[in-house]
C-alpha cells in the first residue's frame, strides 16, 4: 500500500483524486488551511486529515501532492524536500494515476464540469463502469470521483497549472477556448499554447471532438498546425462533423437530434432537462465522444434525459414562496452571461436577480469592462467583496463595477449579512436569486434562504 499525502486536499481537484486514491485502498493523509465540504469529505472517506501545516504528517508519505495554491516555500514541501521525498504537482502525478487507461478528457474554458459529468452518466447509462474524476459532485451520485471496473478514465482536464498537459488522451473533448486566469496565463496568447499543446498530446488513433460554435475554438485551429491529430467538430453548421438539428425547447430544457454528416447518419433524438443552449452544445459533445468510441449512442438517450446537473451549477438551493435561490459557479463573464440568459428562458416572469461574488482580484481587475456588461443582464444586481483564493494584493474593483451599471439597480456591500437584509427586503413578487461565486458562495445561499424563510414565518 502506497501512502500519499495531499497539500490542500480541501480543493476540489486535489480532493477528487485524493477519494479515487481511497477508493482504490492508498493510504492517504491531507492538511488544509480551513475546512470545507470535500475537506471533511475526504475525512469521512478514510482520510487522516489536519488543519494548519504539519511537516511531521507529510513526512511520513510515500509522495506528495501539492494544489497549485501551494508555494514552494510552504513548511511541508520544504520538509519533505529536505528528507528526498518527492513532491508533485497534478500533472506531474497524472501519469501514474491514469497509468493503464484509456483516457477520456474535457477541456475548455467552461463548461468541462458539466460535459464531463454528461459523459460520465451517459457511459454509466451504457452499462460501462469509468473511473472518473471532476471539479464538483454529481448530483445523483453524490461524488466527484470514482474509481470504476472499465478501463476507461473519464478526467476534467484543467488548464490552471497546465493540469491538463499531464495527461495523454485517445479522446478529448474541446468545449471553447476563451481566456481567463491572468494570475498565471499573463497574455490570451500564452493561454492559447496551452490549449494548442494540449491538443497535441492526443494518443495517435485518437481524436480531438471541438466546438465549431466558439470563436476561440475555430482561431486556434485556424492558427495552429495540428495535422497529426483528428479533429472533429460538434455544432448546429452542416459543416460541423455532429449537426445539431431539429432543437425544441421543452419547457426544462430542449429535444433535439444529432447527426453524423460525413455518413449522414441521425444519432438518434435527445432529450436535455437542464436549460441553456450552451448545455445543449456541452451534450453534443458528450454525444460525439461516445460516437467516437463506437458505442450506441440512442441507448444513452434515456441517461442524458435523467441528467440533472452536477453542485453548483444553476443548482436550486430553495424555493421560499415566490422567490427561487440558485448556486452557480459562474467566475468569468461569459459563464454569468449564459447562465443569467438560461434563466430567462427558464423564467421568463420572474425578476431576475444577480449576486456576484467576485474570484480573484486578478480576473476582476482584468475583465472589469465584461463583467460590468454580464451583469447588466439582470434586474437587479448584488455584489460582494472580492474571494481572494490564492491572492493577497487587494482592489476596490467591485465597488467601482457596481457604480458602472446604469440604472441604480446594482449595489455592492461590504459584508453577506447586508446584501442578504437587502435582497430579502427588495425581493417582492416573482423572483429568480442566481447566487454566482467560486468561493463561500453557498454560505450566502443558505444565510439568504435562511432569512426569506423567516420573513415568511413572521408574515
């Protein structure tokens, strides 16, 4: 039994693998610097865990493995430097932990959380068991990984650290390109090569499955010389290798059929129950990807219509009279420009309200002007102090967004208690609180439902 020790197992990256790793029968410990839900997951799975640094702990590991939040001047990596225990990286550990696999890998801007859990219960739906390994839980499942009888791994495949050139595919799956993480991807044009050497590890008899409908997607193959690789393309254009056709709004989410173009073969007809085009774009992926390894893509129709969602992800948090709460991820602008234009769909009565909490000074600060033009998608727009993450240089960004927005209908307040007191009083009639944040988030969700389900008792 191998023993492998985790710094920040709280993550949601590093704790995906470090429950693979238990399920698997590793001996695995972990420290973190606060407890959280895939922290205290990880504990119940078999995990000794601590809080705070400590050396003595990591010393008694095999290996390390380290977030990419971890410096190098951290006690544990210093300690087990000091005695030759090596200490990895993501990528850098991704070989052996796919060693023997075909591997399945979703990589894009956004949306690779969702297209990876898409596939994941699709394969399960097929009757093919994938060990699997995402960014947030499965609803139904209630897990983010799993270590699975079949010889295919299914991984979302990050592009912060280049997580994702640790790995060599048979098959990926390309969502978009778009740039994002400026702490670590100074220029749009660095971010690119990291997706353009990615690509370029693909096994040979493999593919790369891509979005012809994003902008990114089609300037990185236009710029990129990739003639060692297959390259198919997923879209509503009759160019694009899987057509999407025939798309119905179904009041949840929308019936459509796919087609195979070169062979004009129709794949069969979907069904999709969570809204948004951009989910209807994330299933013809997925869709392709099983096509591409030559199972049967009409007997996945029923798993895809039972799909859900994974946490976090325009996930109904309550339903408290006539407002709704939704958690959802959403960190960039396209991804709050999706999903506040999902939610319309969804609900087209209700007041759309928009809650932001800001991840990373660095993002906010770079993409100031996007942000200000996302967020004005809704009625009514809350924003809160920035989430720090992994940085510490302070700005006053949000408040100067939120004075951006025409119309007086945008506030920024310094603390979750006053923007809860705000909406709770403000939200009269039919309402739709969309809560997007990569941090605590959810604590404002439960305090927000916590508080309209009060006013009601006191009606």
């Amino acid at each position: 039994m191998r023993k492998v020790h985790f710094i920040g197992i709280g993550g949601t990256g590093i704790s995906a693998i470090a429950l693979l790793l238990l399920e698997k029968g590793w001996q695995v410990s972990g420290t973190d610097r606060s407890a959280s839900r895939y922290f205290d997951a990880v504990t119940a799975k078999g995990a000794y865990t601590l809080l705070g640094h400590s050396p003595e702990l990591a010393l008694e590991a095999d290996l390390i493995v380290r977030s990419s939040a971890v410096r190098d001047d951290d006690p544990e990596v210093i300690a087990a430097c000091e005695q030759g225990i090596p200490v990895l990286k993501r990528n850098e550990f991704l070989p052996e932990l796919t060693a023997g696999y075909q591997t399945l890998a979703v990589a894009g801007s956004h949306g690779k959380t969702t297209c990876t859990a898409m596939l994941v219960t699709m394969l399960r739906g097929l009757g093919v068991d994938p060990t699997f390994i995402l960014g947030a839980q499965i609803r139904p499942l209630a897990t983010n990984a799993h270590s699975g009888s079949s010889d295919l791994f299914v991984i979302e495949a990050d592009e912060y650290d280049y997580m994702f050139l640790g790995l060599n595919p048979k098959f990926s799956l390309l969502t978009n390109v778009e740039y994002d993480h400026p702490d670590f991807f100074p220029t749009p044009e660095a971010y690119s090569q990291a997706f353009a050497a990615f690509i370029r590890r693909t096994q040979p008899g493999g593919a790369v499955i891509t979005c012809a409908e994003d902008e990114g997607v089609r300037n990185l193959l236009a710029s990129e010389g990739f003639d060692d690789v297959k390259i198919l393309t997923y879209g509503y254009s009759p160019e694009c290798t899987y057509q999407i056709q025939d798309v119905r709004w179904n009041g949840d989410g929308y019936d459509f059929n796919l087609i195979h173009t070169p062979a004009q073969q129709d794949l069969g007809e979907f069904t999709l129950s969570v809204p948004g085009r951009h989910n209807l774009l994330n299933a013809a992926g997925a869709l392709a990807v099983l096509h591409q390894m030559g199972l049967q893509t009409s007997a996945a129709s029923e798993s895809l219509a039972e799909f859900v969602g994974t946490e976090r992800r325009f996930e109904q948090v309550c339903h408290s009279g006539d407002t709704v709460v939704i958690n959802d991820y959403g960190h960039h602008p396209t991804q709050l420009n999706l999903t506040l234009e999902a939610a319309r769909e969804l609900y087209p009565d209700h007041r759309l309200w928009a809650v932001w909490e800001p991840h990373t000074f660095s993002r906010t600060d770079r993409m100031q002007s996007e942000f200000t033009t996302a967020l004005q998608r809704a009625d009514r727009v809350v924003i809160l102090p920035t989430y720090a993450a992994r940085e510490s240089v302070e700005t006053d960004t949000p408040r100067r967004i939120a004075e951006d927005i025409p119309g007086s209908k945008a506030a920024y307040f310094p603390t979750f208690a006053e923007a809860v007191e705000y909406v709770a009083e403000q939200a009269t009639g039919l309402n739709i609180v969309i809560v997007f944040s990569a941090g605590k988030g959810p604590e404002f969700a439960n305090m927000l439902c916590f508080r309209l389900d009060m006013g009601r008792q006191n009606d």
